[in-house]
C-alpha cells in the first residue's frame, strides 16, 4: 500500500493505492494565509475499518508540521479525527470556524 502525494496550484491530495488502485484519499486547499484546510476525506467500502482515513489525516499533519503550517479540518471525519486525538494535533490545529 503506497500514499502518494498529488498538488495543483493551491490544491492538493494524497492517494491509497493498493496495486495501483485508489482504494482513500483526502484533498486539501491552502487557504489565503498558507495554511491547510482539509475539504474531503474518503475510504472506499472495503478499506473500511482499516485505519486509512487516520493515516490520511496525519498525512496532512505530518506536511503541516514540517512546513510549521497550520490544519483547518474542514470535512466531518477530518473534524472527528481532530477532536479524537486532540492533545496528538493540537499544535497544528487551527480551531477557527
């Protein structure tokens, strides 16, 4: 299983290729402050379960952290993921509205 890092200007995703198939992935945009912000988070239905969409996340946080950028967890799961490891995150957590 291999991520695999997509960017397109100010946008950008990471890929779960599994035999060279996407199976998760999670898009982000930078915001007008540089920052990240999560917009989308999927699994397909049989990687569910299996700690992807987690791994995606730290993905990000792993990018932001080496670029001291912050992380806008703008979908529901990116948000649920922040709240369940908030003491992990929370230095790269940007908790605005």
């Amino acid at each position: 299983m291999d991520i695999v890092k997509k960017t397109s200007g100010r946008t950008g995703k990471f890929i779960v290729l599994e035999d060279d198939i996407e199976v998760a992935d999670i898009a982000w945009l930078v915001n007008d402050e540089g920052n990240y912000v999560i917009d989308h988070t999927w699994v397909s239905d049989t990687m569910n379960g299996k700690g992807l969409g987690l791994k995606l996340v730290e993905a990000i946080i792993d990018m932001a952290r080496q670029e001291s950028k912050k992380v806008i967890p703008g979908c529901r799961f990116a948000q649920k993921m922040f709240e369940r490891h908030k003491d992990e995150f929370k230095d790269v957590w940007d908790k605005r509205d």
